[in-house]
C-alpha cells in the first residue's frame, strides 16, 4: 500500500525526542550516534538521530511511518497536530503548553526551531500517544514501539509491565513480573541475555517463561501478552511447632500478625485452591450445619438428662476428679484454616491461629513455605520486666575503683529477681541476667510484647566532679509518675545518699515502653564514698531489698 505524505511540509518536519533522564547520556555538546528501534526495526532515517546538549533527535516521519501516527503542519498557528486511534497531540512552536484531546497539558521543554526542522519532546509524544518509549544507554539505542495489552492471568496485572519489542522478539521487565506473581527479587540465572532499559532488567518473554514457570503467550495480531501463572496451594500441615505451606510453585507470601486472638495471616499472590481442597472445604460448612442442627435438637432434650447427668456425675472416683483438676497444656498452634479470600487477583489466605504469641520464620522451597513458630513466654500473672542497664559491649560509667557501671546494675537487678520470685503473684521477666548486650528496642520489645505490668530499668551515675552524689529517678509518660515517687522513696530511703528527687527525662526504654516505666540512678559511682558502697555486696542486697518492696507497696495500693 502506498503511503501518503503532505508535500514538502511533512518532509520538513523533524522530532526532537526529548528523554528525560538520558541527559546523563551525553556530557557534552558533541553530536553522537544513537540507534533506532522502533517496532521491533532498526531504522536509518535520512537525517541521522542525534544527541546535542543532552537531548536526541529523531525525524518525525520516523515516528509517523514506524508507529502509524499522522502528522499534519498548520503554519498559520505553527502547529504540528499528531493523531494516532483516539487520541490526538497538538504542540506549538515555543510554546511549553500543549493540547491533548482538547485539554491543556505542560511540556517541561517547548518545541523549537532547528535547521528548518521542528523538535519535539519524545517521551511526552509517546506516551500520550500510547506508544512505549525507552533508552537502552549500552547500545545508545531509542526502542519505541506499540504499547502491548497485558493480562496477568486473565485479568489487568496491578502494576504496568513495560514491553520492548527488539527484531522478532518481545522483552519485558522481568523483575515487574516476578513481583506480581509472588517471587520479588528473583534471581535470574542468565541476566546477560537480557538488556537495561530506562534502568530496568528487560528480558525475552521466553526467559521469564522458563525460569519464573507458567506460560507467556504474545500475539501479535491483537498486540496482546498475556502471562498465565496461577499457583495451587495444594495443603498445610503442622509438625509441632512448625507448619509446611505445600504449594505448587515457590510463592513469597505477604505475611503479617494480628491480635484477638494472636494469629499469623500469610496472603499468597496470584494463588487458588486446588479442586480437592474447595471441595474438602465445602464438606467441612456441611457438617458444621448438620452439627449445629444436633445441638438445638439436643439442648431440646437437656432438661430430661439432667437428673441421670447428675447421678453420673456422683460416680467419678477420687482418680479421675483427680486428673480433671490437672489443666492440660495448651499447644502452641489452635488452629489452622485457609481460603480463597480474594478472587480479583486470586489470593489464598492460611491463617494460623496461636494460642500465645509466637515470633515465626519463613523459610521458602520450591515447594511452598515452611513457617517456623518460636512462642514467647505467656503472661501467668503480674508481669514484671526488670532491666539491668547496658551490658557486653557497652560498659555504661566508669566507677573511681575501674569497676563498670553494667556489673552493678546486672547484680542488683539479680538479687532483686531472686526477691520477686518469692511472691506466686509476680512473674518476672529479666531483661539480662549475663553480661551480654541488648539494643535498647530490644528491651523495651520485651516488655512490649509481653504486655508487661511494670518496666524498672538499674543504673548508676557518673560525673565529672567526684563530690556530686546522690539517687534520682526518672520517669516519663503520666501513667509512670506515681511509680517513680514509690520507688524513690524506698531507694532514697536506702542510699541514704542526697536526694536528687523524681524527675522526668525522655530516656529511650521509659519512653517508649507502654507500661509503667522507671530507671533509676542509684548513685555516683564517680564519688569514691558512693562507689565504695555501690560495689558493696551488703549494700547491693539492701538496694534490692529496697526496690522489691517498693514493687511490692505499688502494686498493693495502685493495682
């Protein structure tokens, strides 16, 4: 078919292809070679593409004859009007504002006169045309082509896919797949095969295909790829305190914890339920609906059972009163459920309900997940977290004897838990009882997450002057303030040292512990009156002894 042009108007007409970005592709005015792809052909136009001061140039019957758009000059407004399918461009000479399907739009460059030709920006043109445009920087090549339609198993993908069409074959960004379908940062085995475009990884159809798995079909007549990978769960099973998520293709789920009770969702991408598990699930609604139908027939007839029921009840023996009285241990997993809780993109949930809280583990196969559950001790009564300050690594103060702040403050907080235990009501939880080192979050995270009761942090002070001394207590959200006063009164009362008083101070573990929280600064250990008796083992137990009853008082008269 032959084409048709305007004469003389339209073979004067050129296309500035404006990238953003590619500027970095040219450091200086020096006029280079760049390369042309456009649908899938290299092409050499008459006026070779260049770039000058950082911007490309490409003649616009390139554009018009490569991609199918027509082009049309009005010199009287110095308009060029680029029409392709409905959507259509009109761009002004000099002018920065442009009209797209009659609406005004802004050009970050206006189009400009050069040697008889006008440039345009490129990247703009495209894509409001529909057309995707991308710079591969290794072989200074501009690849323009159709934008291909994308359906990721049937349906719109969530995220667009940049397609490049090079020769015969169609790339895409690979790593854009893989995340929609469950496996971000997939490592690919043969990245050479692929090229860089606008930064991304781009890779031929038939790669992703083979390594990702699944199926990519691109046809051409409808410009249309369509990716088919739907993953199977296939079944979950617990092993004791881990639980194996059988699936069909290796999948990277979006896990995450919810409360109420403590449960562990993972959501799986682009996943459905084989037809044995549907129909498993179907059975088990069936016989909860017949179940539920037996127990009103049965509460329908208690009152006629309760006599016998009451006779039957006088026949346990001793031994077996005996062993119901023995609460049986709880396992760590209650339950395990899944379903398919979207199907628009299809999703499967698994659900693993805790009967405590339990940190977990992913560990993924090509066969699924495997979860890895490590329970957290439970809350049996009040709950009492006691921190010793620093430790391992981090010293704390320097005593005037060489001694180190952390090896009093871990003794103290010892001999205090040693008292706390004698009490069934408390629970206590230390933070350190070595001398190894937790980040601060860490030690708030205990007593976080164990939705801990009270928070009291051991320290010692240190300054440069040897006569300063004294104990003080620190607090910092109003639910810790009557907390302070108690245990500063006690620990006052026991140092005898001068009373520096109850302060607020935004230290790291008071702050953002929820609880009532209190550190506390015993004393000097740079004033060698202070420090003698802080690296008393007598002292030490009188300290603690303090400190107990003050938890003792607190949580007698404010619990």
């Amino acid at each position: 078919m032959k084409r048709r042009f305007y004469p003389l108007l339209l073979a004067l007409l050129l296309v500035l292809l404006l990238i953003p970005g590619w500027a970095a592709a040219a450091s200086s005015a020096t006029e280079e070679t760049v390369s042309l792809m456009i649908g899938g052909q290299a092409v050499t136009p008459d006026v070779p593409p260049l770039i000058k001061s950082g911007r490309t140039l490409v003649p616009v019957r390139v554009i018009a004859e490569g991609l199918g758009a027509d082009v049309a000059w009005n010199e009287a407004t110095r308009t060029a009007v680029i029409t392709k399918g409905s959507q259509q461009l009109s761009l002004t000479l000099d002018s920065r504002t442009a009209q797209l399907n009659g609406k005004q739009v802004k050009l970050d460059t206006a189009p400009v006169i050069s040697e008889k030709r006008m440039l345009l920006p490129l990247r703009f043109v495209g894509e409001s045309l529909g057309i995707t445009v991308g710079w591969d920087s290794s072989s200074r090549t501009v690849i323009a082509n159709e934008t291909p339609q994308v359906t990721l198993n049937g349906r719109a993908p969530e995220k667009a896919i940049k397609l490049y069409q090079v020769s015969d074959t169609m790339y895409v960004a690979a790593d854009a797949v893989a995340e929609q379908v469950g496996q971000k940062g997939f490592a690919w085995s043969r990245p050479e095969r692929g090229m860089t475009i606008d930064s991304q990884l781009v890779l031929p159809l038939k790669q992703v295909e083979d390594e990702l798995g699944g199926s990519i079909d691109w046809n051409q007549k409808k410009n249309l790829v369509e990716i088919e990978r739907l993953n199977h769960l296939t079944g979950v099973e617990q092993d004791g305190d881990r639980v194996h998520i059988n699936m069909k293709l290796p999948v990277q789920a979006n896990a995450f914890v919810l409360t109420g009770p403590h449960r562990i969702v993972l959501d799986l991408p682009q996943t459905a339920l084989t037809d044995d598990l549907v129909e498993e699930l179907k059975q088990k609604e069936q016989a909860a609906s017949t179940g539920a139908s037996e127990d009103r027939q049965q509460a329908a007839s208690a009152d006629d059972e309760d006599e016998q029921s009451a006779e039957d009840s006088d026949s346990y023996n001793d031994e077996q009163q005996a062993a119901a009285s023995v609460p049986e241990e709880e396992p760590l997993i209650a339950s395990l459920r899944y379903s398919q809780y979207s199907a628009s993109p299809e999703t499967v949930r698994v659900v693993i309900e805790l009967n405590q809280k339990s940190a977990y583990n992913l560990a993924y196969t090509k066969d699924g997940i495997e979860v890895k559950l490590t329970p957290k001790p439970k809350k049996t009564g009040y709950l009492i977290v006691v921190d010793a300050g620093h430790g391992g690594k981090d010293p704390g103060t320097l005593g005037v004897a060489g001694n180190h702040e952390k090896d009093y403050n871990l003794a103290v907080a010892n001999k205090l838990i040693a008292l706390l235990k004698q009490y069934p009501e408390f629970q206590v939880v230390p933070v350190r009882t070595t001398d190894v080192f937790y980040e601060l979050s860490e030690r708030v995270a205990i007593a976080n997450e164990m939705d801990a009761d009270l928070f009291l942090s051991i320290h010692a002070n240190a300054f440069p002057k040897p006569t300063t001394g004294g104990t003080e207590t620190f607090y910092y959200n109003a639910n810790s303030k009557t907390f302070a006063q108690v245990v500063h009164k006690y620990l006052q009362g026991a140092t005898q040292f001068p009373d520096r008083g109850v302060k607020a101070s935004g230290f790291y573990v008071i702050k953002n512990t929820k609880m009532p929280a209190v550190l506390t600064e015993t004393g000097f250990l740079s004033n060698p009156q202070e420090n003698a008796l802080l690296t008393s083992s007598e002292f030490q137990d009188k300290i603690a002894k303090a400190l107990a009853a003050a938890i003792r008082e607190y949580y007698q008269s404010y619990q």
